[in-house]
C-alpha cells in the first residue's frame, strides 16, 4: 500500500494520521465521561494499553519475521477454506459452487453463497480448536496469554485466564473456564468480562471473515488476525475507564487453570467440537436472516416518506450520517465518512458479519485502502445488538445469581467493545500504512 491510495498524496496521509491520534483521545474522553468514578482514570492503564496496542502493531507488521508469519496466516486461511469446501461439495454437490455447474454460469460472483462458503468454515475451526485444545497447544497459548494479562494489566488470575480464553475462543465460551469463579469476581471484573468479550471475535469466525474478505483487501488474514489480539488491551482499559477496579474486592487470588473442557480422546474433541461449531453456525445464521429481514422491514417503513435529498430513506443511509463523525475520528477522509460510518452501524444493528459483507461489496472508488484496513479492525468485533442477548442468556446459565447484574452492565458493555474496536482502529490509522501486510 502507497500514499497514492488515498486522495491527496503523502502530505494528506500524515494528516490523517494525527487524526487518527485525536480519535484515541476522543474516544477515552468519551469513556472517561460515562464513567461511574470519574475521579478514578486508570492513566497509567491507559498509557500502557495504548503504547502495547502499537507496539504490537508495529511488532506484527514492522519486523520481517512477524510479517512472514503472519503472511503464512494467510496460506493458512486459503488451506482451510478450500478444505472445507472439499467437505462441502462431498455433502452439497454443486451448491458448494465449485466446477462442474449442472447449468450455464452467467454471473459467476453468484456461486459464493453465504451458507456454503463461509459458515462452513465456522464448523471445521471449531473442531480443530477442540482438537487443538485436547492436545493442549491451544491450552498453552491461552494460559501463556493469561499471564501475560495478569502481569501487564493488573488483572487477577482468574479474569486473566477468562480474558484470553475469550480472545481464542469467544465471548461466551471464554468465562467457561473459570466457571466456578464466576460468582466470586468483582462488579468491575464481570464488567471487564462482558466489554472484552464484545470487543473481540473468536478463532472460529476469525477464518470466516477473512474468507469474505479475500481478494479484496490485502493481507486480509493477517488483519483479521491482528485485530482480534489487539483489541482484547483496548476492550480491558475501557472497561476500567467506565466501570473502575474495586481494590477492596479485588485482592491476589490463588488461581490454578482448571480444563473446563475436557475430552475423552482426539475423536471425542472432534465430536463436541463439531457440535459446538453446530450450535455457532445455526446461531450466525438465524440471527442474520431474522435482523436482515427486520431491517427490511424498516427501511421499506422509511420509503413511504419518498426521497430526501434525492434518496429514499433507509437505515444504512441514517446510520451513515449518525457515525459519520466517529469513523472521521479514527482517521477516515470526511468524504468517506458516511460509508464508513454506515458501516459501523451495520455492525452495530445486524452484526459484523453482514458488515463485513457489505465492506467486502464496496465499489474500489468507495473506500480508500487505508480505509479499508481500518473499517476492518473496527468492524472485528462483537459489539452488536444480537450479542446481548448472548451474553445475558450465556451468563445466566455460567452463573444465574449474578443474572442481574449483568442485565444492568451489558448495554454498556456493548458501548464499551464497541468503542474498543474503534480505538484499535484509530491506533492502526496512526501508524504509517508502509507497514500494513500486502
């Protein structure tokens, strides 16, 4: 990527580079507004998560060794794509969309249908994730992950452990593993739970996304990857911006990893995993017919009112214009705002999926490449409507005494991931765009 990608040339790139600088800023000011103790800013938190968050970036793009890791990510991500279309095909024939059409293919862009092509992928990552987990290699990365939480950010072991386990494998299915200390964790701990839990995405959807997004932004993996790790220091400092620690109820624990999941041999993690996988796949999928469809409804409602300065009324064009001003502050050109922005409430109102989707759609002239790479780390979260009422039914299974309180927080929490996603992006934009994986 060069500074002839966007409009302007060099000079314009700075700019919007220290734009992208005062969108942290904004965004921490707005945090530190809806906080419950204001006199009680984290700033050293504050300094540190956001200094980690570049020094990562700068880590996984600027070295040459983390960048051919991260490119083989992408191989990675073309392997497990075309694998799962080999199951695909052995299930579904030539719905799967491959060669041998029994019809005459005059718009071939039509063959890559959602439900073949990505959902799929969901199920295969969830299985060898199980897989991965029986053999504990992915055991080893979310403990390793979780000291490094504890030690870096002040969070206490169990939180620590939850924090990255939610980072590899999902909101929900994160807190599992320290189950039985559900109950025993501060307002602020379970708080911090929920925000990083929205503020993320999970291995499984990792793939997917990336899927959707191959061909058309460069080093798609390798971004999508990124932004889910990075994402995690900016979800736990906005959630001790808005909700504080409580140091009285927050004092050194004992905490010894316990395998929430457990299998019985390398079959038997297969098994659960596919089914757990099922479970994702059938949930992605009603939930994008059913909020799809509603936003249908709505914006059929709207063009009755005819147009408005020469065009219908719709909810896209309304949430352009609502965050416009967010997606400018994480570094975007003002004329691209309101793409920007619309797309930021997609992800808000019908999730990141049909976000991405929509991103992966634009016209080349629509977005810029910078931007692109931006709106992708914004996006790659699962701050949305439909995760609330995820968390609240995930958590009022994991610990049905606190079912209350995270009724209370989990609005807010949604806020809080969804803000982080967009501080992460705005860190990204203020790193130069020499150094985004091609």
């Amino acid at each position: 990527m060069t500074n002839s990608n966007v409009p302007g040339g060099g000079a314009l790139v700075t700019i919007l580079n220290a734009q992208s600088l005062l969108g942290v800023i904004l965004i921490l000011a707005l945090c530190w507004a809806l906080s419950e103790a204001r006199g009680r800013f984290p700033w050293r938190l504050a300094i540190g998560a956001v200094a980690a968050q570049a020094a990562l970036v700068l880590l996984f793009f600027g070295l040459p060794a983390s960048r051919a890791v991260l490119g083989e990510a992408g191989a990675a991500v073309d392997g497990l794509s075309s694998s799962t279309q080999a199951g695909v095909k052995f299930v579904f024939g030539f719905l799967a969309g491959a060669d041998g059409q029994p019809y005459s293919v005059t718009a071939p862009g039509a063959l890559f249908i959602l439900a073949f092509r990505v959902l799929p992928v969901i199920l295969v990552v969830c299985a060898l994730s199980a897989l991965l987990w029986h053999w504990r290699i992915l055991r080893w990365l979310t403990q390793a992950f979780g000291l490094l939480f504890e030690k870096t950010m002040g969070l206490r072991g169990a939180p620590a452990l939850a924090t990255a386990a939610t980072v590899f494998m999902g909101q929900v299915e994160g807190p599992i593993f320290i189950r039985g200390y559900l109950a025993a964790l501060s307002r602020s701990e379970l708080f911090l739970l929920l925000t990083v839990g929205m503020s993320c995405v999970a291995g499984s959807t990792v793939v997917a996304y990336a899927t959707i997004l191959k061909g058309v932004l460069p080093g798609a993996a390798a971004h999508v990857l990124t932004a889910s790790l990075i994402s995690a220091p900016a979800g736990v400092l906005l959630a001790r911006i808005l909700i504080p620690r409580e140091p009285d109820s927050e004092s050194p624990q004992d905490f010894d990893v316990v395998a929430a999941k457990m299998y019985e041999s390398s079959i038997d993690a297969l098994m659960k995993g596919t089914g757990d996988g099922l479970q994702i796949v059938l949930n992605v999928g009603a939930t994008l017919v059913v909020f799809v469809a509603l936003i249908a409804m709505a914006d059929g409602l709207l063009g009755l009112a005819g147009p408005v300065a020469g065009a219908p009324l719709s909810v896209e064009r309304g949430l352009g214009l609502l965050f416009s001003p967010l997606a400018w502050a994480m570094g975007i050109p003002w004329r691209e705002a309101p793409t920007a922005g619309s797309l930021l409430g997609v992800k808000l109102v019908l999730t990141e999926f049909t976000a991405f989707i929509d991103l992966a759609k634009l016209a080349p002239g629509q977005l810029s490449d910078r931007s692109r790479v931006i709106m992708t780390y914004a996006l790659c979260g699962f701050a949305n409507i439909a995760s609330v009422g995820i968390n609240v039914a995930g958590y009022s299974v994991l610990a049905p005494q606190r079912r209350a309180e995270v009724m209370a927080m989990v609005w807010k929490a949604m806020l809080g991931g969804f803000l982080a996603t967009c501080m992460t992006a705005a860190v990204v934009g203020a790193v130069p765009a020499a150094f985004y994986p091609r």
